[in-house]
C-alpha cells in the first residue's frame, strides 16, 4: 500500500487524519510551514512543504481548508499524485464523478450526477444534490445543503449550514457567509449573508 502524504496541520488536517485512518490507510505523515507544527493524531511532522517529494511516487493530499492556499499549493507541484478520499460513513452515488484530491467527510451524501472538481472539500455532513456541480477548490462546510442543479464556481465557499436553492449558480471565489440561504445566482468575488442571502457591500 502507497503512504499517503498529508499537507497541513491545523483542524481540518486533523479531520483529513481521521478520515485516512477510518479508510486504514498508511499515513507517512504531515508536512507544514508554520513554526509550532507538529505531530496530528499521532502522525509525525516530516517536514515543511517544500520537502514533500514531488514524485509520480507521492500520493498526497492537501488538508487545508483555505480556498485560495490550497490551489497555490496545488500549484507547486507536477508529479505529485493526488489522493481523492471519501469516507466510508459517506454516501456517494457511483455515478458521481469526483476529481483528483478531493476529499468527502463524513455524514455526507452525493447524490446522481454530481460533478466535482479537484481539491473540492464536501465537508462534514454536507449533501451535494442530483446534477450539482462544483469546480476546483470549492469548500462546502458542514452541515450545508445544496439543492439539485446547483453550480458552485472555482474556489466558491459556503460556510457553514449554507443552504442553496435548486438551479442557482455561484461564481467563482465567492463566498456564502455560515448560515446563509442562497436564493438567486451570485456574481464572482462576492460575500453574500442572512436569510435570503444578500450581497454584503465591501
Ligand atoms: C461571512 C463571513 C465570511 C464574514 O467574515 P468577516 O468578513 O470577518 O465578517 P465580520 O465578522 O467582520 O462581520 C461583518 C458583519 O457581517 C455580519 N456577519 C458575519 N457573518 C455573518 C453571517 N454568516 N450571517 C449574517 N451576518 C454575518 C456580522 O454580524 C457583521 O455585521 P455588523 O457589521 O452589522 O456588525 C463569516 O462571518 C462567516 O460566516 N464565515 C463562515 C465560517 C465557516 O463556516 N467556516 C467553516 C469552517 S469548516
């Protein structure tokens, strides 16, 4: 069995352990660049990012929740193999087409024909409708509820207990404030809050 390489430590690296662990796969262990990094669950710090070896060999994945980080550190590397997990307490619809380093967590459902992207976070809980479909780098948080025939552009994050209505599209890098229920379609870039969700001006 592959090691799987995970980047990051903070909490959503701690939910990523856990969930390799509920899959009883390998951990090699972490990598991170901030000076108090250190061992998650009991899997050790290896080293800072630039060490993770950029290698066809490395099965990695990226246990950050920031949006716009995550794609940066996508970035970085060419060969690296990126690991698409879904947790065995999620369900998820076989004809769902999932991309590489995205990661399901637990509790969450997909439902038919759902398309994500690469680096998509479906996070705690969340459901992800029939037809839905989610670029690179989105970050569904826990607890949200998508409807069917939703679109989420790159990068879009809803927090938590999000909800949106069926057909609405979300531009890319926008952002759904926790709580919040998405009526119409948004713009790119914006900050949409409340019930219904409206755009907050910067
Ligand atoms: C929407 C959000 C991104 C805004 O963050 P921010 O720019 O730091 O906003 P602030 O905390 O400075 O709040 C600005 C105003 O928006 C309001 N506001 C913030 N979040 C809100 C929300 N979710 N719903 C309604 N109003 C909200 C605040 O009450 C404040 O109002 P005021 O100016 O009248 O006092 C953030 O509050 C949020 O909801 N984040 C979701 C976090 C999350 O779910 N993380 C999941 C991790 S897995």
């Amino acid at each position: 069995m592959t090691a799987l390489h995970i980047v990051g430590v903070g909490g959503h690296a701690k939910v990523i352990v856990a969930l390799a662990q509920a899959l009883k796969l390998e951990i090699a262990g972490l990598y991170d660049d901030h000076p108090q990094a250190g061992a998650v669950l009991g899997c050790p710090l290896l080293g800072r990012v630039t060490d993770l070896p950029d290698s066809p060999d490395t099965l990695a994945v990226l246990a950050i929740g920031n949006n716009a980080l995550r794609r940066d550190l996508a970035g970085r590397f060419s060969q690296v193999r990126w690991a698409t997990l879904i947790h065995p307490a999620a369900w998820v619809h076989h004809s769902a087409v999932l991309g590489a380093g995205t990661v399901i967590m637990a509790g969450a459902v997909l439902q038919p024909d759902a398309r994500l992207g690469r680096h998509t976070i479906v996070n705690t809980g969340a459901t992800v409708d029939h037809d839905c479909q989610l670029g690179d780098y989105v970050h569904v948080a826990p607890g949200c509820t998508l409807a069917g025939n939703v679109t989420l552009g790159e990068g879009t994050f809803l927090g938590v207990g999000a909800r949106v209505i069926p057909g609405c599209t979300i531009e890319a890098w926008s952002v759904v404030g926790a709580g919040g229920v998405v009526v119409r379609d948004l713009a790119a870039g914006v900050t949409a809050v409340g019930v219904p969700a409206r755009v907050r001006q910067a």
